[in-house]
C-alpha cells in the first residue's frame, strides 16, 4: 500500500519538485489540468510516492469550485478530500523528480487514465 499523505505532506512533496524543463521522460505531457495520459506515454517512468485515497474515509463524489471552475480548469484547486482528488494517487518522475496526481476514471464502456501536474499553488 503506498503511504497516505495528508493536506500537509502533498504540500511538501509538491514544494519538493525541481523544474521538469528538457525531462526526456516527462517533458511531453502537457497537464497543468487533468487530461488523459496519452496513449504513447510511457507510464513507467513514473513511481508512486503515496495516495490521497485514506482508507475507511467516506465515499465523496462532490468536486470543489469555489470560484466557477470545473474539473478540467487549469486553475481548479487540488481539494484533497473532494473528488477525483480523493481517489487520486501521487507520482514522481524518476528522471526529474516533476510530481503528478493520477487517477482512474471508471466510465460505463471505458476506463480513462487522467493525469494532473501538481501544482503547490493550487492545493486548497
Ligand atoms: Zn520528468
């Protein structure tokens, strides 16, 4: 099980990282919102460092846009005990150390994988 972070320990790991610029692994994801992980990214350059899912917690499937936001918003805080954020789980980059938040979108007919920059500036 990887560890359970809270609010303060994302906020640490998402101040720990350094710039992702010419990252050969990672420099071609574009997410500053979520977006689906490409088809042609290699998922394994990434390592999970932790989870924000706490087990026992109660299900939550609201999201959090105080200021008219949705879930795709660039600028859409990272809400820990709302959803997705809630079911996500945190990244590292093994070749720049650049975090992402991760999580599985469970559709009807389809699972998407969605992947997010994690940004310090936007945990709420
Ligand atoms: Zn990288």
């Amino acid at each position: 099980m990887p560890k359970e972070l809270n609010r303060s320990e994302l906020l640490e790991i998402a101040n720990s990282t350094h710039s992702k610029a010419n990252c050969p692994q990672c420099g071609s994801l574009s997410c500053v919102g979520w977006e689906t992980v490409p088809g042609s990214f290699d998922l394994s350059c990434l390592k999970p460092i932790g989870t924000l899912r706490i087990e026992g917690a109660p299900e939550c499937w609201e999201e959090d846009h105080p200021d008219g936001t949705n879930l795709w918003s660039e600028n859409a805080p990272i809400s820990i005990q709302f959803h997705p954020y809630n079911r996500s789980d945190v990244y590292e980059c093994k070749e720049c150390g650049s975090k992402y938040l991760r999580y599985t979108e469970y559709g009807g007919y389809y699972i998407d994988e969605r992947i997010r920059a994690l940004d310090p500036k936007l945990i709420s």
